[in-house]
C-alpha cells in the first residue's frame, strides 16, 4: 500500500512516500519556510537508491496548501513523478507529537479526533498548531484518503499512575492533565518490536530498556513489551541532557534565574530549550564535532559528553533496578546507531550486572539491527536503526486496512 507519511510543523512539511509491502521509500522530501518569502522545497525520489533524483525549487509557498500542492504535482508529474495519479496515493499517516490522554492508538482521523488534538494545544504550543495546519490541508486535498494520526505520546499510555505523575498537587493533573507523558513513542515501539523479533520471544514477554538517543533524546522502560516509565515529561524537555535541551533540572533554577538575572518566562524556556544540554556545556551539540573537539584536547567537549552519558546511565540503572529481569538493552537513533563510543561509555563496567559489551562487535556493526553484546552477556545489547516514518506508515496501512 502507497502510504504518505507527513510531518507537518508549523512552517513546514517533512514527508514521505513509502510502499508498506516493500517497505520502499518512493520519495522524501522537506517544505520549509512555509508563509515566508523564501520557501524551498527539497525532493528525494528513491532515496538511497542507484536511481535517486533529487528536485529543489525556490519559492514563496503561501500556507501549508500551496506546499502540499506543489507536492502532490511532483509526485504525480508525468516525467518525472514516482506515481501516475494522485488516486494511487492510498492513504495518509500524519505524525503527531502530543496526544495528552485523549489517543494510546493510531486513529482515523474524523473531527472528534482532531478536536481532541486541538485540546491538547496547551500542552504542544509549538507542534501541535502545525499539525493540524497540515491534517487540515491533506484533508482537503485527498477528500477520499483515509487519513490516520500516529502519536509520539501514544506508547507511553501504558505507564502506571507512580510513574506518570509529578510530585504537585493531584487536581492539578485532573484540572490541566499535568503529568509526564514521553516521547518518540513511535521509535521506542518500533525497536521494541524488532528486538522481540531478534530476541526471538513475543514481545508481551520483554523487558527492555530502549535508548532513543538523537538530538532529543528519552529512555524507556519497557515491560512485557509495554512502556512503564519513560525520561521525558510533560513536554519533550525533561529527561536526560540533549543536544540543546537542558533534561531534568532543579525546578526553582527557574526562579533563581529570574530573581537573578530578570529573565522573563519565554527567555528561560528558550535557554533551557534552545541553550542548554551540551551546547550549553561546550557550545556544540553535535556529538561528531564533540568527539572532534575532544581528540584536540578540549575540556569542556569532554565534559558535555560524559555529562550527558552519566545522566543516560542515571536513568539505565533506575530502570535496571525496576525490571531487574532485563532482557536486551536497545540503542537507536542518530547518537544511539552511530556513535560507539557513547555506547560503549553507557555500558562500561557493568559486567558484574550481566551487561558485558563486545567492543569489536560495537565498532563494526553494519545493517539494520545487530547484537553487539559477547555470547555470554545475560543482558543483550543492540544497535537498532530507527523509522519512525515506516512505523507511522505501517501503523496507518494496518489500521485503513481493516476498513
Ligand atoms: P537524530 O536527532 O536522531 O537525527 O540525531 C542527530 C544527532 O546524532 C546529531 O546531533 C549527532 O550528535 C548524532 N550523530 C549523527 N551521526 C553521527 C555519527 N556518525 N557519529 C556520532 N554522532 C552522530
């Protein structure tokens, strides 16, 4: 099935189009500076194949619409299109970062659903706006797709009351629905399934811990094949220490700073969102530059790293120490796939805990997915590349097939 997968923001459109069966990227590509004078729109068809062609053109895109028509007439363009006509374009997965507690499922999408999407506004200001703006449009434009939503949050649905709730008083979480709900859902669930696969046992039946280590970056507990804690919170900022987001932090450091230095409201969740994590520490939060800078002798790269690997190996032994009976560590995403020595230092030492490494297996991995612990580690390690477009696809094929 020819499934278009969207990631709308709030000035731009991430997308792909993938064929569920064979599990091929048609075509990916990215709108951006939707609504500004300077739009760009950058095309991939067949990605990563002997035959990729890449299309970029320059130009204002009004709103979200022009974007996606301008899409649409290059995927379907008779020279150069990947598909004949907009018809073969059978149904549409919409990513969405927040679902609060309205979704713990993939959704047809009606307008019961997107009303629940714009209730949790509050919660997403910056994400879920966008996602409608695009819902809204490929609505529009595919009057006959069967569209379906697939939430970041959804996964984590499962966590029990102890683990979802904050410290503050309880008719705050029933007034405002304040409480954690976690992120990269979609991934963790993704390497979840895989790992069962390579565990060879089903997945109601694993303990994970899932290492979803990017540029945002969350851990999950992952029991029975279910998510019963996660790292980040109410928004994606809480957790561990990312590329430019500050993780957890002492919460009256909000006050301090203000009381301090005057700092109004929207000033502090810039710096702790845009400033903070490694960039804060040493001014880069790139870990291929981090590594750089180390190897020429610079502290504070050093610093940032093991900052950031020692708050992750925080929350893996707080989930060891929970599950006990673990079956596979999990690492993924663009730190999790690709940086071995991150991984490494996550794992150091932790062999009288049955979590032994093999570090020629952990320099030279290759493929999609790959055990890198010794023959004797109780607990498993693997490396696992993420798709969150081909879960959001997948998802979406298997719920419009039921139709
Ligand atoms: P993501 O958000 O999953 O795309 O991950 C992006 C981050 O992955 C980058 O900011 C880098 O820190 C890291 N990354 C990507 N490629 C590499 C690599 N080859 N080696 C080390 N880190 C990498």
């Amino acid at each position: 099935m020819n499934v278009l997968v969207i990631n709308s923001g709030s000035s731009s459109i991430k997308y792909q189009l993938l064929n569920t069966a064979t599990e091929e990227v048609l075509v990916s590509g990215l709108v951006e500076r939707i609504g500004e004078g300077d739009g760009r729109l950058k095309q991939k068809n067949h990605p990563g194949t002997d035959a990729e062609k890449v299309i970029e053109i320059n130009q204002a895109f009004a709103d979200h619409e022009a974007g996606m028509v301008m899409v649409i007439d290059l995927i379907t363009d008779a020279e150069n299109g990947v598909v004949a006509d907009k018809s073969e374009i059978v149904a549409i997965g919409h990513r969405i970062v927040h679902g609060g507690e309205n979704f713990f499922e993939p959704m047809l999408i009606d307008d019961e659903v997107v009303d629940g999407i714009e209730k949790v506004i509050p919660m997403a200001p910056l994400h879920n706006p966008g996602h409608l703006a695009g819902i809204n449009t490929t609505r529009r434009l595919f009057p006959d797709a069967p569209q379906v939503v697939v939430f970041d949050t959804a996964f984590h649905q499962t966590m029990p009351p102890k683990a979802f709730l904050y410290g503050l008083p309880y008719e705050l979480y029933k007034e405002l629905g304040l409480r954690r709900y976690g992120f990269h859902g979609t991934s963790h669930k993704y390497v979840t399934g895989k790992a069962a696969e390579m565990l060879g046992k089903p997945v109601e039946q694993c303990n994970l811990i899932t290492l979803h280590l990017g540029n945002g970056a969350s851990i999950t507990e992952v029991r029975g094949g279910k998510s019963v804690d996660t790292s980040m919170g109410l928004t994606p900022l809480g957790g561990l220490i990312m590329g430019t987001r500050s993780g957890n932090i002492d919460p009256a450091i909000v006050r301090y700073l203000h009381d301090r230095k005057g700092w109004d409201i929207d000033k502090i969740d810039h710096l702790l969102t845009k400033e903070s994590g490694m960039l804060g520490i040493c001014g880069s939060n790139d870990l291929r530059d981090i590594h750089e800078r180390i190897a020429e002798g610079d502290e504070r790269a050093e610093l940032a790293l093991e900052m950031s690997v020692h708050r992750a190996r925080q929350y893996m032994g707080a989930y060891f120490f929970d599950l006990v009976d673990v079956d596979a560590i999990v690492f993924t995403a663009g730190i999790g796939e690709n940086d071995e020595v991150y991984r490494e230092m996550c794992c150091r030492e932790l062999e009288p805990l049955g979590i032994e490494l093999d570090k020629t297996k952990n320099v030279s991995w290759s493929g999609e997915s790959a055990i890198i612990s010794t023959g004797d580690s109780k607990v498993k390690i693997m490396v696992i590349r993420t798709n969150e477009e081909l879960a959001i696809a997948k998802e979406t094929a298997e719920l419009v097939s039921g139709l």
